[in-house]
C-alpha cells in the first residue's frame, strides 16, 4: 500500500514538474483583465507609472476608436521630465496628434491606485462622465479594477480596463526576468491588502 502511494506520488510530481510552464502561465493570466468596449467613446485614462508600456497601448485604444479623451492621473513628478511630457513625447514620436489631459488630485499628487481612484470619481462626477476605461500593465489590471470599483460603488459609473504588454515580460515567460518574477509574485500580497481596505493603509509608507 505504502508503495503504491509514494509511486502515485511520484507520478503526480513529474506531471507537475512537466506542465510548470502551462501552470505559471495560468497563473499569470489570473491577473489580467482585458475588457474595453468598442464604439462607447469612453474617456481612456491612462494609470501612472509604467508609461512605456501605458502610454502607448492608450494611443493604440484612441486611434482605433475606444475612447474620446486621453486622461493622465496627477502623480509625483518624475525628476525630470512629468508624465505629461513623456506622453507627449511617446504621441510625437509615434506621429499621432492628441491633447492630453490631466486628472487633478485630491493629495498633491496620487501614490496609489487608490488615490487615482479616488481622483477619478471626482472628475468624473464634475464631468459627468458615466463610463471609463482605464489603461495599466497587464498583472495590475485586476487589482486595479478591484479598486477602482470598490472606489466607485454606487457611482454607477462603468469602469473597463485595457492591458498593456510589458516591453521585457509577458504571461508566457515572466519567470524568466528579474522584473518579471518581482511583478507576479508580489500582485497576489498587494491585492491581498487592497480586499482588506478602501484607501491607503497605514503600515505600507507610499511615496
């Protein structure tokens, strides 16, 4: 008996251990929600940090016609150049003639997701916007939406997300790259505190 055990065991093992890649795939994509509609001209907003990869893929919904507007959350400034200014640069270098607008912040500046939430249901009731898609790296996407829902509850202001491609990883290979492994395995331990409040906590210092 105790031999049949450890043999189911090992065979167990080797189809773990032959299937990693499928497994850490899957793994990944848990993260990754990708749902703008087409056609709702919806004002496209684009999360701060990760700009090489945010602000392009914005470009790319706003030229084929998923939104209206391009909107960038007020962070705090880069040392030289603000996010403003990079997505100019991206939108000049890619040919592509487009206002950026800036969201105001609540805080001088937003240091989390949560504060870009909070930002853009301001904006959005001034504006009376009634549904947005907003544009981050494909492993945030989920725990952005989360919170941004979470922000939004009650608002009944429909909110999308559109995932950007990281520009050294995707979800076939991210544990090959030092970035990669850094993204994935800490989103589950931030998503993890995001379920447990509504806003910043107090014992994770945000810059």
């Amino acid at each position: 008996m105790k031999r049949k055990v450890i043999l189911v065991l090992i065979v167990i093992l080797i189809l773990l251990m032959s299937q990693y890649k499928l497994m850490l795939i899957g793994y990944a994509r848990f993260f990754t929600i990708d749902n703008p509609t087409y056609g709702v001209n919806a004002p496209i907003v684009i999360l701060s940090g990760g700009y090489s990869t945010r602000i392009p893929k914005a470009l790319e919904l706003y030229e084929k016609g998923y939104g209206d507007r391009l909107l960038l959350t007020t962070e705090r400034r880069y040392p030289f150049l603000t996010y403003k200014q990079s997505a100019e640069k991206i939108a000049q270098a890619l040919n592509i003639q487009v206002e950026f607008e800036m969201v105001p912040s609540l805080k001088g500046g937003a240091t989390s997701t949560f504060d870009e939430a909070y930002d853009l249901l301001q904006f959005c009731e001034k504006e009376n916007l009634k549904h947005i898609i907003i544009v981050t790296d494909s492993f945030h996407t989920r725990r952005a939406l989360y919170a941004f829902r979470k922000v939004f509850q009650g608002s009944n202001i429909n909110v999308e997300a559109s995932a950007a491609l990281n520009e050294v990883f995707s979800e076939e290979d991210w544990w090959r790259s030092d970035k990669g492994i850094s993204a994935y395995i800490l989103e589950p331990i931030k998503f993890a505190v995001y379920m447990l409040s509504s806003k910043n906590v107090s014992f994770v210092k945000n810059y």
